[in-house]
C-alpha cells in the first residue's frame, strides 16, 4: 500500500510539472508563478498562481475553456475545476519576475534589455526584495553570444542562505535567437538582517 502512494505521489507530481511547463508556456507573459495539480473529492482540480487572474482568465474568462481543455488533455479528467489565485505580492516572485522580462524583451528588442532589467529590478526592490540579481544570455550584443549581470541588495552564491533565494529561468524569443533569462530574489522576511551579516563575516 505504501508503494502504491508513493506512486500515485510520484505520478501527481510528474503531472503538475508537465501542466505547469504547458500553462507557462501557453499563457506566455501572462506572469504565472506556478501551477497546482490536485486530486479531491470533487475530482481533479488545478489552482494557477499568477500576478493577475484576468491576465491569464481574460475579461470575461474566454481563457477558461481553454485551460480545461489543456487540463484535460494532460490529466485525462473530465471537467476539472480550475482556480486562479493571485499571488500576495508579485514582484517578489522570481516566476513572475522572469516572465516579466522576458516578455518585455520580446516586446521591445535586445536594445531595450539593460532598460528593462534595471527598472524591474528597482520595482523589485522597492516592493521589499533584499536582493535581485538578473542574468540575461544569448545575442544580446551583436552576432555573438554573450551575459548581461545586473544586482540589487544581497545575494548570496552558496552556502545554507543560497537555499531560500527563489531562482528562475525564462525565455525570450527574437529573430535574432533565443534569450535566456534568470533571476534570483531573496525575499523580505525570508531571513534576519542578523542573519545576512552573520553570513558576510
């Protein structure tokens, strides 16, 4: 029986993971933080976490059917329940964060990239991030490939603090190639300030 569970666990999860790469995927831009796959007494329900839910549901949810069809597809469950729920505070969520320059670089070009990394990690901060640190790869400069780095606050590269950075990883699509995107947010609150200068010493 206890193999049995922790092959229904094994399979849910490989599940969410697909349902969370598709929905991202499809709903690029639309700043999805993660996606929930759940099996409850009704049948399957899938909760989407997002900065906005009518980014991903649309005004008058036109997106609705959309998503349960791509659910159904993916789950095989008819008639799943779909939840959107908004995240408590977006710009301190390295999914969001990423999708948001990414989409902003495939809106406005590799010319904007240092514009738009700056201004995103100022709004981050100022929602009360310790610290960002943003990496855009790829042809970002001319023909070859190459890395903007850019850093607000404390980031920490190793160590037991490395573990409560959020870290993610987009992509923007130009004619001239794919850009790669990652950012990584120590959230406030996420540890002491005592904490940070223990770790610096």
């Amino acid at each position: 029986m206890a193999a049995k569970n922790i092959e229904e666990i094994v399979k849910e999860k490989r599940i969410e993971a697909i349902l969370d790469r598709v929905l991202k995927n499809e709903f690029k831009g639309k700043l999805i933080s993660r996606v929930e796959y759940l099996k409850v007494s009704m049948g399957t329900k899938v909760i989407i976490y997002c900065a906005r839910p009518r980014l991903v549901l649309g005004r008058a949810n036109e997106n609705l059917e959309k998503i349960k069809k791509i659910v159904e597809k993916i789950t095989g469950a008819k008639d799943p329940i779909i939840e959107v729920v908004a995240v408590e505070n977006p710009l301190l969520d390295s999914e969001i964060v990423a999708d948001l320059i990414a989409s902003q670089i495939e809106k406005y070009g590799n010319r904007a990239i240092r514009r738009i990394m700056q201004r995103t990690m100022d709004l981050v901060m100022q929602a009360g991030a310790l610290g960002i640190e943003v990496r855009v790869t790829g042809k970002v400069i001319g023909d070859r490939s190459s890395t903007i780095r850019e850093q607000r606050g404390y980031i920490k590269k190793s160590g037991e603090l490395n573990k409560i950075i959020g870290k993610s990883v987009r992509h923007a699509k130009l004619p001239s190639g794919v850009i790669g995107v990652q950012v990584r947010i120590l959230r406030s609150g996420a540890v002491s300030y005592t904490h940070l200068r223990a770790h610096e010493t």
